[in-house]
C-alpha cells in the first residue's frame, strides 16, 4: 500500500481510542481516521483527519458496517469490550473488511471471568482458588473456608473494571454479595468468589500489580509492552475501584527475566489452548498479573481482549513500529515479519475526573474545563480526551472519566513533574476536578532508592 491511502475505523470513545488514533495518524499510510464513538479531542492528537461518530455505541454492529461500506475502510480496530463481546470483529471480518481484534468466541477470555478462570485451570495457569456461583450461594462457599482467608467477589460479566469488591472477613460475605448483585444486576447474574492472592496462606503478603501487553496474529505473539496502572480513586489505593485514575510504563518490576517467564508460563499455553478449542486468537491480549516479591511467584488476576485504558495511553505514544503496518501484519498472519520497536522514553498518564466519579458526578456534566490548551501546548505533554465535548473554543465536562494527561521523561521523576505541571494548568468551574497525585509511586520510591 503506497502513502495516505488508507482509512483506518478505531472502535473505541475514550482515552485508550484517543492514543490508537494518534498513533494510526503517524503512519504513511494513513490518510483519515474514522472513531466509533470517539471525543472530541481526537483530532487535537491526530495527524490526520479524524471523523468521529459520537450518535452510536460500540456494539452498534449494523450502524458500524454502513459506516464501513460508505467509506471504504481499508482496517477496523476493535478496541473495546463490548464490541468484542457483541461479535463485531466476526461480523467485519464476514464482510471482508480487515479487522484486528479477537472474535466473539476468542474474547470471552475477557468477557466471562468464569470461562477465563476454568480455561487457566484446564492449562494449570498460576491463579487463585475459586469457586463460581449464583445469587446467595457463594455465603456457604465462604463460610466454610479457614477463618484466616479473605477473599475478591467478581462479576463474572463486563462491568468497566468496577465489579470487584473485597471479603476481607468472613462477617463481610453476605453484604459483599448483595451490594454486587444489587449494582451489577447483568454482569454479576454469575459471579467469582476467588482467594485473594498474598492472603491465601501466612505469611500474608501484598502483591504488586502489572499489565503486560502481547499481540498476536493467532499463529505467533510479540511482546508490545507493560505498565502498572492505579484503580483506585484516592491516594495510596484507597476509595472505589474505577475504570483506571492512572498508569505509568515501563516498569522497573517487569523485567526482562519477568517477561520471558510470562511470555513462557502464561501467553504461550493461553494462545495454544485457545487455538485448540477453535478460538484462534487475533489481536492484543492483556494479561493483568500481579507479583509476589517473597514468593518470587507470578498470578493471573485477569485477561483483558484488547488494549488496556489507560496503559494504551502511556504505552503507544512510545511505539516507534508503524501501527498500521503492525496491524496489517495481524490480519494477514505476517506478525513474524514485524520488527516492534519502541523508545526509551518513561510516560506516567493522569485521569482527570468528574468530582463524584465513579458514582454521582451529574453535577459536573456541562461545566467548562478551563487550561486544555496551555496543558496541551507543553513539551513532552499529550493529552488525549475521554469525557470531553468541545464547543467553539471552549471545553465541558461530558463523562465521568474527562482526559488524560500524560508526561515523558527520562526517568519517573522527570515524566511525573512534567505530568502534574500540565495538570496544574487545568481546572473544572466550580473545582470539580479530581485526580490522583501518586500515579506511579511504586517507580518514584525504586528510582529514588537507586539514587540514593
């Protein structure tokens, strides 16, 4: 394909679109873009025309192959879960229509918990002891445990990443049961009661978390990338889980040696399994890990079917790899042919949200976000929207989740002084904005004890 020839339709309205979208715009051979639903800050970020279809959701399968058809896509992206659930790759790839992402039967690692969890126990994957259940059956299951046990109850359905609530004690169980049932009726119809991973045996041990990032074209898989990203909304993980306050790469845990072990131990016989059951997989595949420092034991917390928001926005903007010759390479099964590259840049991305967020922020819908340009005109800053709708020259908050600011350096210091500068310029009237202000600690407090 020669240059500016292609149209690229990434699938996905927030943060994690806003960087695949930026990224398709540094290609040759890419001449517009087109997003589903996409922001409005798209084009701030991209290089290309962005067209954005803000009407539709992702999983509007007929709506999106019009789309397809009326402006002769050369590559769709399915970025976002639902899609996947909904079998919008399956229904692309019938018409023909190059498409990177998993099919429907594929990407239930992600969208069922209960099938990931039988999958990796089929393969003997490193993961907690579980159980899954329905309305109140999983009280006895707990109950019946050693009383020194705590435990995460989990959806096993889509839910943004929030349907996950800890059992720290067995007088909990009930409640804990209840209060998922009764704020995610759909996606916890089944749910996952499993042993929370350091507290499973004594000595008791808190766990580091990680995402590591691996595309495949069902026939090989290359390493793209990992991060560690914050979920909680306060400092110090504290408050509700949400769809991600922050993420920094590349970490100094994931190590080179980590890595292969991963790759080894976990991707490897996940790929194999899958392509053995008929589920060839195509496309990103994030694994959330998390480390036992005392153990030296790695465990699977979850498998996501596509790339992670916000760690696509702190990851891709380091892809020196043409994505649209990567992607390309996946559908054509040439993923061997690739040569992924990346710089050495150290990036830390900051969610601002909504006062309120993730539970009541309707107040803060419609109030103006003043310093998006000035933040967006700094060196080593990308900032790349979410929740944002733009009108004339002027900004409103229109979600939960409004932007990410993301800083570059060389070192953890230098891309979190750089981040939290740009943010420093950005308020909502009314101070309603919140974020985080230890996105990266666990990299601050290594680099410093490096240094010293």
């Amino acid at each position: 394909m020669g240059k500016e020839t292609g149209t690229v339709l990434v699938i996905d309205g927030g943060g994690r679109g806003s960087a695949l979208v930026d990224a398709y715009s540094r290609s040759p051979h890419v001449k517009r873009i087109l997003a589903v639903p996409g922001n409005d800050l798209m084009q701030l970020v991209s290089e290309k025309p962005v067209q954005i279809f803000p009407e539709l959701k992702t999983a509007d399968t007929a709506e999106i192959l019009e789309i397809i058809k009326h402006n002769n896509v050369d590559l769709v992206d399915v970025a976002q879960d639902n899609a996947i659930e909904a079998g919008l790759v399956d229904a692309v790839a019938k018409k023909g229509v190059p498409v990177v992402g998993p099919t429907k039967r594929a990407g239930e690692i992600e969208w069922s918990k209960a099938f990931a969890r039988n999958l990796g126990k089929e393969i003997g994957l490193p993961q907690p002891e579980y159980g899954i259940f329905k309305m109140m059956e999983g009280v006895e299951y707990v109950l019946e445990q050693p009383d020194n046990k705590s435990w995460f109850i989990k959806a096993d359905g889509l839910a943004e990443g929030k349907a996950v609530l800890p059992i720290e004690e067995k007088s909990q169980v009930k409640s804990r049961i209840r209060k998922l049932l009764r704020e995610f009726p759909d996606a916890a119809e089944t749910y996952l009661i499993e042993d929370w991973i350091g507290r499973e045996q004594e000595p008791f041990e808190e766990g580091e978390e990680f995402s590591y990032f691996v595309i495949s074209d069902g026939k090989s898989f290359k390493r793209l990338g990992s991060a560690q990203d914050q979920k909680r909304l306060l400092n110090n993980d504290q408050g509700d889980n949400t769809g991600g306050m922050g993420s920094s790469s590349t970490p100094f845990l994931v190590t080179q040696e980590m890595s292969a072990t991963i790759d080894r131990e976990i991707i490897e016989p996940t790929l194999r399994e899958l392509k053995k059951l008929g589920r060839e997989y195509k496309g990103v595949l994030y694994l959330g890990g998390i480390y036992l420092q005392n153990r030296k034991k790695i465990y699977v917390v979850e498998f996501n079917a596509r790339w992670g928001d916000p760690e696509a926005q702190v990851i891709l903007p380091g892809l020196k790899t043409d994505l649209f010759e990567l992607s390309q390479a996946v559908v054509k099964k040439k993923l061997k042919n690739i040569d992924i590259q990346t710089d050495s840049k150290y990036r830390k991305a900051i969610a601002g949200v909504s006062l309120g967020y993730p539970n009541d922020y309707q107040g803060v819908l419609g109030k103006q976000i003043y310093g998006l340009d000035e933040a967006m005109k700094m060196n080593g800053i990308k900032l790349y929207g979410a929740g944002v709708k733009k009108e004339g020259n002027r900004y409103y908050a229109a979600g939960g989740r409004l932007f990410y600011v993301v800083g570059e350096g060389d070192t953890p210091i230098d891309a979190k002084e750089r981040a939290y500068s740009a943010m420093a310029r950005v308020s909502v009237e009314g101070n309603n904005l919140h974020f985080r202000t230890d996105t990266g600690w666990q990299d601050i407090e290594r680099f410093r004890k490096m240094n010293e």
